[in-house]
C-alpha cells in the first residue's frame, strides 16, 4: 500500500509560481501512474494531470496546459508539480494520487486512482 504525504503549497501572489512535492512510501511507487487534482471551495474535486510510472506520458487538463508540469523521480519516490503563472482561480486544496495502473488515459477518473494524499492547500491572490 501506498502512502502519500503533499507539501510545498502556500500563498502566492498572481502570476508567481510554486511547486509541490508528493513523497511516496512503498514498493509500489515506481509502477504506478501517478495524478495531481484539485479542489476548490464549494466545488468538486477535479483532474488537474497525470504522470505514468516511467514519466514519458503525461497529460494535463486545458485550464492548467502550458502553465504546469508534472515530473516525478522514481529513485526519490516523489512526484512534483510545478505551477507557473499561477492565477486565482488556482486556487484549491491540491490532492496527489496513486493508481493501480501503471499509465492512464486522459482525464482518468478519480476511481482509478486507489491512494490519495491529505491535501495541500494553494491560495492565489489577486
């Protein structure tokens, strides 16, 4: 099973940029996809982008296309999310998750992701 602990997110100005980490516990790490979504107040959660196990196939939602990129390091059992040009409708609590599968289409569901994170929250200020 795997365990997974966000950081990295915080209050930032428009147009500034963060990045956030995923560290992962578990063997399983290095064969799963992995996906970041998002959750803003008084909305559902939402696909922001995924990453397959070898980190060759990606693929983001259009609202964060060109603006954010997601890379993962297999021998750090952590996946990163940088975020530039960050806009305040960024955001949302910021949720990382594991699947079962090693690389998914896109925008995969959230039921194919089987371990979630606790959430970080990132706020954009206008």
């Amino acid at each position: 099973q795997v365990q997974l602990v966000e950081s990295g997110g915080g209050l930032v100005q428009a147009g500034g940029s963060l990045r956030l980490s995923c560290a992962a516990s578990g063997r399983t790490f290095s064969n799963s996809a992995m996906g970041w979504f998002r959750q803003a107040p008084g909305k559902e959660r939402e696909f922001v982008t995924t990453i397959s196990w070898s980190g060759s196939s990606t693929y983001y939602a259009d609202s964060v296309k060109g603006r954010f990129t997601i890379s993962r390091d297999n021998a750090k059992n952590t996946v990163y999310l940088q975020m530039n040009s960050l806009k305040p409708e960024d955001t949302a609590v910021y949720y990382c998750a594991a699947s079962r599968y090693g690389t998914l289409g896109g925008p995969p569901p959230e039921t194919r992701f089987h371990c979630w994170g606790q959430g970080t929250q990132v706020t954009v200020s206008s």
